[in-house]
C-alpha cells in the first residue's frame, strides 16, 4: 500500500489536493477521512483539474487530515508552491481510473453501499474517526456518548449564541454546524 498526496498552492489561501494510492480500499478510506476531517463549506472538487480545493478557512482542518495520513497510512506528501503550467493532472487522472476500475464491478458496488450503510467503517481510519467525534463532543460542550437528543438540544442552545445573524462569530458557527452533522451521523449510526 503506497499512498501519496499532493498540494499545490493556488492562491495566497487556496489548496488543491490529489490523492493517489493503488489500494482501493486504502483509496475510498482516506477519502472517506479527508471528507469526515474537512468541512463541506470549505472543500470543493474541481472537474477541471481533477483535484479537491481547499480554500483558507479549510487550512487547519487540511493539517489535521494530512498529520492523520501521516500516522496512520506513511503517507507521502508533497507541496508545489506554484499552479503546474498546463495544470498537470496525471495524479488525478491515475486515482481516478484506480477509483472507476474498483467500482466497474456492480456487485461490489452495492456491496460496499451496504457495508457502508451498516456503519463499517475501515479498521487503520476507526483512529482518525474516533479523534475527530471526540473533538465534536468537546465543540458542543457535550460527553462522549450522550444521546441524540442532548446532541440536538446542545447544537439550537449554541447556534442562539454563535449564529452571524445575531452577531455570532461565522468561523465558531461552522466548527458548531460541522460537529453537529457529524455527532448526528455518530449517534444515527449507533442507534442503528
């Protein structure tokens, strides 16, 4: 299992990532993590290059994900500081047919659809996972394993206080709305 990321800078505070491994399971669950540790709000995937953006709220999240990779997989990574000319896409390209040629199969497609809907979760990526539920509990000022409805209560108690409407600090409402989504998830899949 080889597993390699690599950043280039796009701007002052924009990131593109690629990620190539040949290990499809290894692919899907890095994946997996770089999606769970990097909030929506901050990530986008470019068609036209073929990678992931990240833009500057996004930057400690991408550290976070990245140290992760490190620990858990060795994973090598590398930084361009500048946009390749021509927009250099082979590390792209290569994940992505390794991406397509593991899900050519419709069987094991639907397979890992119902892994995935049974709340497996890869045995090397139950680490990161676990670290960043525990980081959720601690944003809603939760214990670990309170109840969905805590969870709930907790999330509309804060957002009344953080929300940008009645003069909140945005980046606190995103950490607040990034925990909540994925304590929900957390307990959804617990009760399942």
């Amino acid at each position: 299992m080889h597993l390699n990321i690599h950043l280039t800078r796009q701007s002052d505070d924009d990131w593109a990532l690629k990620i190539k491994c040949v290990d499809e399971e290894t692919f899907a669950a890095t994946l997996a993590a770089f999606k769970a540790a990097i909030p929506s709000l901050h990530r986008k995937f470019d068609f036209v290059q073929r990678c992931w953006v990240i833009n500057g709220g996004g930057n400690e999240h991408l550290e976070r994900y990245l140290a992760a990779m490190r620990n858990l997989y060795k994973a090598d990574v590398s930084f361009d500081t500048q946009v390749p000319p021509g927009g250099e896409r082979t590390t792209a390209d290569e994940a992505e047919k390794t991406n397509e040629a593991s899900q050519t199969n419709p069987h094991q497609k639907k397979h890992h659809r119902q892994e995935r809907h049974r709340g497996h979760r890869p045995r090397d990526l139950a680490p990161a996972i676990e670290i960043l539920i525990a980081e959720a509990y601690d944003t809603l000022y939760l214990r670990p394993g309170a109840p969905l409805p805590l969870v709930r209560a907790a999330y509309r108690a804060l957002a009344k206080m953080y929300h940008p409407d009645a003069g909140g600090d945005t980046r606190k409402m995103s950490e607040i709305n990034n925990a909540y989504h994925l304590l929900t998830a957390e307990c959804t899949e617990r009760a399942a």
